[in-house]
C-alpha cells in the first residue's frame, strides 16, 4: 500500500481526500500546517507528499525546498488555488514533480498520484487474490474475478486494509447511492461469490477475517 503525506489546513477537503484516497488503496495521514509536515517526512518515509501551498507556518513550497535541500526526493504534487505563475514557478524550483489547481476533479488527482507512485507498486497477494494496484484488477484464485465496479472496489479496499477494519464512511463513498443497507447488500454479494469472510465491527466499519 502506498503511503502520501497529505498537507491540507481546509478540514473539509482534508477529510474528503482522505476517504477518498484511502478508498483507492492509499495510507493517507494528514497534518494542517507545515511545521507539522517537516515532523512527519522526518520521522517516517513515505511514497508521495501531497502539499497545499498556502498554509500556515511553513507554506507548501518552502517546506519542499528544505526536505529537497535535506536530500528528499520523495515525488511531490502540489494543490493550490493560486494560479499567479510566480507562485507555480516557485513550487516547481523548489522540486515539485506535478501541480493541480483547486477546485480538481478527484479522479484526475488520483490519476495524477498513479503516475507518479505506480513505480512502486506492487501486487498484493493475499490468500486466494491477487491485486494488481496499478490497473485496478482483482484476481481470485488466478482468474480475473468479475463483480461489478462497487463490489470490486469494496473488496479491494477491505483486502489492501487488512488486517485493519474500514470504516463506513470510506466503504459509502464506493457505492453509487451510499445507505447502510446498500453496503450490507454488496457485501452479502461479494461473500456468495467468493470464499472470504467479511465481519461487520459494530461502531466502526468491516473488516476480513
């Protein structure tokens, strides 16, 4: 599972990239400021920085010149409603691999993510399936398993999370009119269809155990 530091002071775009990443099979952890993203690109590694330029403390495109000139070169994709050239230029000198302009469509950030981050990944075999993470095919017992765009998708996030529960929130954003019920029903479908058994952890989401 890919990991991307996620700098972002809006809460509300915060969270919805979050679930919508973690959804997509990323580990996403999220800090509001850059003082706090210089604290966690130094204590961990990850596979993709994702920084909003304007924000407090240390703004987006100097926080990537100081991990650039600490000799980090993790692929950096910046996001900002500014749109002044000096502003993209500067993020670009200081290292940014890629920009996006707010407001994006979430499907071209991820595709964006993909391209930069795809290099790395591998497929995940777990029990009978396979997962190839970049072209977004699940495999069950080395067949390309066929369920529809909702259930694979379902099945894929529970599998690349495991053994971790997924919380509701993340599972209603894969389905095409989110309802508890409706969730209840794919995952009775994606359990008829394959040997897998999906618990429902009150409170917080599904889990496979």
């Amino acid at each position: 599972m890919s990991s991307i530091l996620l700098l972002e002071d809006d809460p509300t775009l915060a969270k919805s990239l979050v679930r919508y990443l973690s959804a997509h099979g990323f580990s996403v952890d999220w800090v509001k400021n850059g003082e706090e993203a210089l604290d966690f690109c130094y204590d961990n590694c990850y596979d993709l920085y994702l920084f909003d330029i304007n924000v407090p403390l240390i703004n987006g495109s100097d926080l990537l010149l100081s991990l650039r000139e600490a000799g980090d070169e993790t692929p950096t994709l910046l996001i900002s409603a500014l749109i002044d050239i000096g502003s993209i230029t500067k993020g670009f000198r200081a290292g940014a691999d890629d920009y996006i302009k707010k407001p994006f469509d979430p499907e071209e950030l991820l595709v964006r993510i993909h391209a930069k981050t795809s290099y790395r990944q591998k497929n995940i075999v777990f029990r009978d399936f396979e997962i190839d993470p970049l072209n977004q095919i699940l495999y069950y017992q080395g067949v390309v398993l066929e369920l529809g765009m909702v259930q694979n998708s379902i099945l894929r996030t529970l599998i690349q999370n495991y053994p971790n529960p997924v919380s509701k929130a993340i599972l209603f954003d894969l389905l095409e009119k989110p309802s508890s019920l409706a969730l209840r029903v794919n995952i009775s479908k994606i359990k008829s269809r394959v040997n897998i058994e999906i618990k429902n952890i009150r409170g917080v989401g599904y889990k496979i155990i």
